[in-house]
C-alpha cells in the first residue's frame, strides 16, 4: 500500500504544469497578472487579454511555459467585467485570506486541452456534456480535456481527448494549430463564495478539416464516448459568433443533432439553437464561456 501511495504522489508531480517565466504557477494567482507583473505593466487593456509567448516542455515530470514575451498567442481571462476568474468566486472580506492559504498550499495549476473542428461550411463541432456530470453537467463545449502523464505533449493529449470522445483522427498532413490560451478556476460558472478548488489553462487548438470530410456523415457514424457525451452537432460558427445571433423574436432554429446511446453509437435528433445559446450557467444548458471566446475569436479571423 505505501508503494501504491507513493507511485500515486509520484505520478501526480510528473503531470505537466504551468510556469510562468520558468516559475511554477500556483492555484490561488492570478496568471496574467502575474505576467503583468514580472513586466512592471498595471492594469487592464479593453480586451482583458494578454499575448504571450508559449513554450513547451514535457518530458516526464516537465512543464508548460508562459512567458512575458509577446507572442501570436492570446491568454484570455473570462470575459465578464474585466474580473479575474481567481476572485470572482467571493466578495468577501477575508477574500485575500484565502487566496493566501490556496498560495501556500502550493497546488500547481494544471493543464487542459480542446480542440476546434471546423468543417468546409464553417460549422464547428459541439457536443454536451451529459447532466450527471459533475463539472460543467448539460454544458455545449467542442471536445477536449486534461493533460495527461503519459501525454508527450499539448498536441499528443488533443488528438488522444478527440478521438477517445468523438472518434476523431487527424490524418498525418492535418496539423493542429494553437489558437488561445484560457484562464479557467474550475468551477463550472458557480458564483457562490466557495473558494476554488483547482484552476487550470485550458489550450485550444484549431484545425480546418478538408471540403473531402463528410462532417454529416461522421456525425452520425462514428462512435462516442457516452460517459462524456450526450449528444453532439455541427453548428454555424456565423449563428454563434457575439454580435451575429438572430435576435430573441428570429423564428425558432435547430440543428440536425447525434443522441449518443448507451453503446456510444448516435441516433439523429434535433437541437433547438437556444439549447445552445445564451452563455453557459449551471441552470441550464449553453455554450462555455471559453469555447464561446474561441468562436468568437475565429469568426472575426474570417
């Protein structure tokens, strides 16, 4: 039993990491404010993002690198009144009280990835996340998930989460671009005053599949991951994009959706798009924040 133990301990402190300039990133920090201040700058810009310059390092036990250098790469905090998902759990005024003691507790901040499959019209692929879930239940997010020991790097562990979720694989000259980096506390859209119990970066890589791909097709024909799907749907990035969504009174849309059954396989259904839109919360379904930047991001790339 203690050599099981400490196998465990051993294998959680080999999981790839955030640093930032080469100094472990804690849960309990803000991340771009830490970059803000290893460069001496204050305050915020009116997109509440910061470029930086991202390196790569994952040899067992090794890390991820944010650096202070500007870069093509954007990290993004969530969007919501300029707050830093690391605060705005509580109002509180022992709120720095206990962001001391998440310091010194000194959990490293881990590391995600999802990837952004879109097809020759433009559509991106979403599927939900079944409403047992424990974190983000009924939630429409695009496939993806935590970096693993074992994975040899960020790209290793989005081409391994795609295909163990919807059956995904990239051929070899399809390659995965890096499009943004996320802020994430964990927690689901919870605003009560329960402090954070993680916090992570969620990666999100893009990759434009071919007009050859039949995405209709794969749709309904391919094999899911049921504990982690309930359905899933090609959705117009152009309905989903801020700005661009038809208005409250627009007729009703839906999009030709995949139930996914006990055996993974789908059944073709359909998903009302107000199932999807507006943002996510825990009261009901819709569309993460993170991924909503990330259609966002690419819709004005257009």
């Amino acid at each position: 039993l203690k050599l099981q133990f400490l196998y465990f301990i051993g294998n959680q402190m080999s999981k790839p990491v955030l640093t930032i300039d080469g100094e472990p990133a804690l849960v309990g920090r803000c991340v771009v404010d830490e970059i803000r201040r290893l460069r001496d700058e204050s305050g915020v810009n009116e997109d509440f993002c910061e470029r930086v310059k991202v390196g790569m390092s994952f040899k067992r036990g090794s890390h991820m690198n944010i650096s202070s250098k500007d870069s093509d790469v954007y990290l993004y905090h969530r969007n919501v009144d300029g707050i830093c998902p690391m605060r705005d759990y509580c109002v509180r005024e022992d709120a720095e009280e206990v962001m001391q003691e998440l310091r010194e507790k000194k959990k490293p901040v881990r590391l995600a990835c999802a990837v952004m499959l879109v097809d020759s019209k433009d559509r991106v692929l979403l599927t939900r996340r079944p409403e047992n879930m424990r974190a983000f239940p009924d939630a429409w997010v695009m496939p993806g998930g935590t970096v693993d020991a074992e994975d040899a790097s960020l790209e290793e562990t989005a081409l391994r989460e795609v295909n163990e979720e919807v059956g995904f694989s990239a051929s070899p000259d399809q390659k995965l671009e890096l499009f943004f980096l996320w802020e994430n506390n964990g927690r689901g859209g919870d605003t009560s005053s329960a402090p954070p119990a993680s916090q992570l970066i969620l990666a999100i890589y893009k990759l434009i599949l071919p007009p050859s791909f039949d995405a209709d097709s794969f749709l309904l024909n391919t094999v899911y991951s049921k504990n982690e799907i309930s359905h899933a749907c090609w959705a117009p990035i152009s309905s989903l994009a801020a700005g661009q969504r038809p208005p409250p009174d627009a007729p009703s849309m839906s999009y030709t959706a995949a139930y996914i059954q006990p055996d993974g396989t789908a059944r073709p259904c359909t998903i009302p798009f107000s199932d999807i839109l507006p943002s996510y919360t825990l009261k009901g379904h819709g569309l993460t924040a993170a991924h909503e930047k990330a259609v966002e991001l690419y819709f004005n790339s257009l």
